[in-house]
C-alpha cells in the first residue's frame, strides 16, 4: 500500500536519538521535530486560526476525534467537507481517536473486547467507540493522521493489568487497521493511521508492544499513556525502550508530553513529534514560559512592570504590551488576556522547537541539550 506521509530525514545527532527531517502531508510540509498546537474542539483556545497560520507559521494542529464526535458530530462536519473547511485551516491535521478522553471517563465507560461504551459528559447520552467506528469517524472528519484506538491504562497499575491492556491495544490496532484499508481503497484524500505503543512504565511489555505494531507497516506510530500521573523519567524511559524498535523512516509522535525544558529531552530520545495542552491551559492561568524562565503574571511585582513579557521574543504580545497591562487584564478577568498569553506561550514552543530543529541540523544538538540541561538546573 502506498504511503499516505512521507518522513524524509535530513539528518541525525550521533550522540543523542535526535533527528531533523520533513514530514510531507496532503495539506504541506512539517518541519521536524515539531511541536503541535492542541485544538481540541476545532479551536486553540484563546486563538484564530489567523494567529496560528500567519503569526505563529504553525503547520499542524491537533482536533480530538471524541469532542468533535459528540458535538457538532463527524456527520455535520463531513458535509462541511471536512475540518479543514469547516474551521478554515490551510495547513495539516492530526486527529487524536478520542482514546485517552473516554478512558479518563473511568465511571461512565465499560471496555469490552468490541470497544468501549461510554456516557457523554455532555449529557449523558450512550454511545460506543470501536476501532473500526473511530476510523469512520476521523475519515469523515478528513484529518491527515488519524490515530487508532488504544486503551491508556492509569498510574500506577500491576503488570498484570499493563499487560492485558496492551494485548487489547494491538488487537484494537489490528482492527483499526484492517477497517482503515478496507475504506481507504475508496477515499481520495490522503489520511495516515498511526498505532499507539502502551505498556504503562513497563519496558518489557512497550518493547512488545512495539515490536507487534511493527506487522502493521504503518505510516508512523506513536507513544502513548504518557503524562498520566507517573515520574517524568520513568516517561522519558518508556520512550527510550521503546525508539530502537520503531522504523527509522517513520515519525515517532510522543502524546502528551511536555514542559519547555522537557522538549530536547524527548527529542534526545528520537521523537519528530509532540503536543501538550501545557502552552494554552497554563497561559489562561496567568502562568507565560520565557526564555528567561517563568511568568506568574498574577504577583504583584509585575503591577507597574513596563518590559515585555519576554525581551527575547518577537510575538505580536511581546512587540506591543508591558507586563503591567498583561497584568491589568488577567486582574479584570478580560478575555483578551488569553489570547496575548496564549500567543506567546505556543510562540515559545514552536520557537524552542525551531532552535532545536535548527541545532541538529548544524550539528550542535547536544551542546544545546546541555545549555538547557544547565538552566534548568539553575532554577530548580
């Protein structure tokens, strides 16, 4: 079967996992390794899609399959065209199947072997994911990577358990998979399935788990069960078992992951891609990432603060507004606050990233690692 994405490598850090290369979708190129504005119901919070495509140069967002499901549903989207058209969004799309949100559902949802059933936490309504519906689902939806159905278990769990769950991830992959080429043998557009790798913080089941995904030739697999609770070394450890495994000439996504200074970490470890929810939810809450560290804009000290929330930053936030008028509106609440914080948190991951991207490909990737590594030192 041809490929849906391609991934051309650029080039690679002999002394760490990491690699800069270009992911080449139907709605353009991704600059690797990336970072992934999450959209989670068609919209980074607190932005237009002007700000993230012309402002901030994003080429991808993310949608979750299991929001967009229950409202306004995949159906009215399809006739929309898709979510392209029915947001207005030029560049590519990642669509999340929905697992992890129906998993953290723990009282409203039964797992069977057919899938999962599950109350809406909207109203309450019944409905059923499987891995086959979820793939009709994102096809409607006309992401460019569709990601399958996966169960992610909690923190911590036996490995009894880790292990039975990851037997249901392959199978559901397995399925997905089947259901997936069946359907795209009649679809023009060019949608990519990515499986996901679980095992909890177990590296003899990810090491499995990982190598059985492999039967399925996919596009590209992630990582996930990530950022559930657990320490973030062991985190970076189950992706460390994890990358030999993996085809060198497909993405690697790690879900869910990660903090400024965690960024390189992942990357050191040979992921292309990531997103976290981190740069917006945290931005709504008054707390801005610099490069010069933290921003807790509520305190008092920034009160009568005439500098820019980041001198070293060139955003539309930072060119135009003090700290005290960020201050000001986050004190009264106004909306417009989110919007200038959120701006300038995504611009400083795209821009970690863009640094990171732009070290490996001169070369001096582990240089930069260790300045990182040493900042972050100094401010714990």
């Amino acid at each position: 079967m041809s490929r849906q994405i391609t991934f051309e490598l650029l080039a690679e850090c002999p002394e760490t996992k990491a690699r800069a290369g270009i992911l080449h979708t139907a709605h353009g190129d991704i600059p690797t390794p990336i970072f992934m504005p999450v959209g989670t119901q068609g919209t980074v919070k607190g932005l237009t899609q002007s700000h993230l495509h012309d402002e901030l140069k994003a080429p991808i967002i993310l949608g979750n399959t299991y929001h967009l499901y229950l409202r306004p549903g995949h159906e009215l989207i399809g006739k929309f065209g898709g979510l392209h058209k029915f947001i207005n969004w030029p560049g590519a799309i990642l669509t999340d199947s929905g697992g992890f949100q129906v998993f953290s559902l723990s009282s409203l949802r039964k797992i069977t072997e057919e899938g999962v059933t599950f109350q809406s936490h909207l109203n309450g309504d019944a409905h059923k994911f499987t891995p086959a519906s979820t793939v009709d689902t994102q096809l409607a939806l006309g992401s460019d990577i569709m990601m399958v159905l996966d169960e992610c278990p909690p923190y911590p769990v036996s490995h009894e358990s880790a292990r039975a769950s990851m037997e249901r991830t392959v199978r559901w992959a397995k399925r997905g998979f089947e259901h997936y080429r069946l359907r795209q043998d009649q679809n023009p557009v060019r949608q990519a399935l990515f499986p996901i790798v679980q095992g909890s913080m177990f590296p003899d089941l990810r090491r499995e788990c990982a190598t059985r995904l492999l039967d399925l030739d996919a596009d590209g697999y992630a990582v996930g069960g990530l950022s559930v609770g657990e320490p973030r070394p062991l985190s970076m450890e189950m992706v460390e078992v994890t990358e030999p495994i993996l085809p060198k000439d497909r993405p690697r996504y790690a879900m869910g992951v990660g903090m400024p200074h965690e960024l390189p970490e992942y990357v050191a470890r040979g992921i292309d891609m990531m997103d976290c929810v981190l740069p917006s939810r945290n931005a709504r809450n008054g707390w801005i990432f610099t490069s010069e560290g933290k921003v807790v804009i509520k305190h008092a000290r920034y009160r009568d603060d005439p500098a820019p929330l980041d001198p070293n930053c060139d955003c539309y936030t930072c060119r135009t507004h003090s700290r005290a008028y960020l201050r000001h509106l986050f004190q009264a609440g106004e909306i417009l606050f989110s919007t200038l914080a959120t701006l300038h948190n995504m611009r400083r991951y795209l821009d970690i990233m863009g640094q990171i991207r732009q070290s490996i490909l001169l070369g001096q990737f582990p240089r930069y690692l260790q300045q990182v590594r040493d900042h972050q030192a100094q401010a714990i």
